[in-house]
C-alpha cells in the first residue's frame, strides 16, 4: 500500500491540486451522479440520519436535502486537493472570517482561543484559519492506521499554517504550549458520535438523545481558555465564510455540560436553517437506543 501510494495515488492528486476549479466542478458533477446513483455511497445511512432528525417535511423535501448534500460532498473532497497548490492570496479570497476582531482582543489578553465547530460546509477550509488569526491554530484529528496515506494528506492539509495534533496527544501538548506561553487557537470538531465507554454526558441532539464529547469544555476550563463557536456559510462553490460566536470568554463561570449545551444548540439551529451542507454520512445515531432513561 506504501508503495502505491507513492507511485501512483501521490502523483494523481497532486496533479487534480493544480486543475482549474471549473475544471475540477465539472470532474465534481460527474462523481457526484457515480456516487449517489452508481455506488450508493452510504445512501442508507444518510436517509435514516434525514429521517431521524426530521430535516425534512416531507419525501419529497428529503430527497431534494439528500441530492444537494451529495453534491456539497463530492466538491469538498476535490475542493481539499486544491489546498496543495493555491496561493495563499487565493485562500484568503475564498475562505475568510467575517468577524476576526475578537481573536485580537484575546490576543491583547494574552489568551489562547478553544474553537469549537463541527462538520458542517467546508470545515476542512479552517486549515487556513492561520491567516486570519493572531493565535497558532492547531486541529485535532485521529490518525490514519495508513502511515503512507496519512502522511501525503497531511501534506495536502497543513499547507498553510495551521498544525494537526492527535488526539491522543492533544491534552500533553495543550499543556505544553500553554506552559510556554504560546498563544493557539485549539479547532475540535465536537460533533461526532462518541464511544460509549468513554462517555459520561448524553444530549438529546436534533430530536435524538447521543453520546456527546465534552473534550472541549473540560480542556477550556482546565486552563480557563475562552470559547468560541465557528458558524460556517458557504457562500457558493469554493467559497466560505465564517461567523464566530462567542460561547463564554470566562468558561468556569457555566456548570458543567453547559457550554458543551450550547454549541450543539447552534450547531443544530445552523443545520435546521441550511441541513444540506451536514456531513450526514457519518453514522451519528448508531446508539440511539442505548441511551440511560430520565
């Protein structure tokens, strides 16, 4: 699999990362109709989580959210190429944050910064968040058992600035940094379904009570880190903007589970007004019926 990689999947993508966009869009309809007509790609999943949540009124309405999440999909996954060859003016064009005043004022403070955001629109995007803040970001991810592949994607994804941390990594190295005084911008996607086992807070989200993580709130109030929440719009294709909310500048002032409460509460109103741009492939509600009774 190394060897593939190298020879022939590293070459192929790094040649699709230099294809103009329009070119790319076109190569993104026609995948779109092999994924969702020809493989499926996870259409079973997709229509229970739709249903589930009841996004939509209707069939017919479902259907239409299904087909434009699809084709939001397919453009993500050809859009994250491109971060390899785009020139960091051409990042900034398209992926930016409407209100960034508020990263400089923690600055000012000598504050890091928790983002909390999910995955929703172009979040893979927010790997460019570094020329729009004063803080070093940093996102944390889990690795891939492919050490060849994870290596050429982080190739892909840490082109402009921003760092990936391991998630079994991520508490040390948070505690490092803060030690040294360096002020970071910590991104979690904190909208995953999360083991059972290792869970101790359950949420009833998008009308079905889950597991959820609260990394975020505990890591923010070990270190009395600010908090923020990154709504994303994409405003058409390839371009994206961001609106950060602020959660709580002062978390150990909320009880427990309390800011953890609110970003789902805005992530979940942001999904109810736009639903097509959630990543609805991810198995969210698989433990649905194994949640404790009230």
């Amino acid at each position: 699999m190394n060897f593939i990689t190298k020879l022939f999947i590293a070459p192929l993508l790094i040649f699709i990362s230099y294809l103009p966009f329009r070119l790319l869009y076109f190569i993104s309809d026609i995948f779109y109709y092999f994924l969702y007509y020809i493989i499926r790609f996870r259409r079973k999943i997709v229509r229970k989580n739709l249903v589930l949540s009841k996004i939509a009124l209707n069939k017919k309405d479902l259907i239409i959210i299904e087909k434009k999440f699809y084709r939001h999909l397919t453009d993500v996954f050809f859009e994250t190429f491109k971060f390899y060859s785009i020139s960091p003016d051409e990042m900034k064009k398209r992926f930016y944050i409407e209100n960034p005043e508020l990263f400089y004022e923690f600055e000012k403070k000598n504050k890091s910064v928790m983002f909390m955001t999910s995955h929703y629109g172009g979040f893979e995007w927010f790997l460019s968040i570094t020329y729009h803040v004063p803080q070093l970001p940093f996102a944390v991810y889990t690795p891939l058992s492919n050490k060849s592949l994870e290596s050429l994607i982080k190739k892909f994804r840490l082109r402009h600035g921003s760092k990936l941390i391991s998630r079994y990594k991520a508490g040390a190295y948070i505690k490092k940094q803060l030690k040294e005084n360096k002020l970071f911008l910590y991104g979690m996607a904190a909208d995953q379904s999360a083991q059972i086992r290792s869970i101790t807070y359950w949420k009833e989200f998008l009308g079905i009570k889950v597991p959820v993580f609260t990394g975020s709130e505990r890591i923010a109030k070990q270190h009395n880190i600010p908090v923020v929440f990154g709504k994303v719009v994409k405003i058409s294709r390839g371009y994206y903007k961001v609106v950060v909310e602020l959660i709580s500048e002062f978390p150990n002032d909320y009880e427990n589970y309390k800011i953890t409460d609110i970003y789902l509460e805005k992530l979940e109103k942001q999904i109810r007004e736009v639903p097509e741009y959630y990543y609805w492939t991810h198995n969210r509600f698989k433990h649905k019926d194994k949640a404790p009774k009230d």
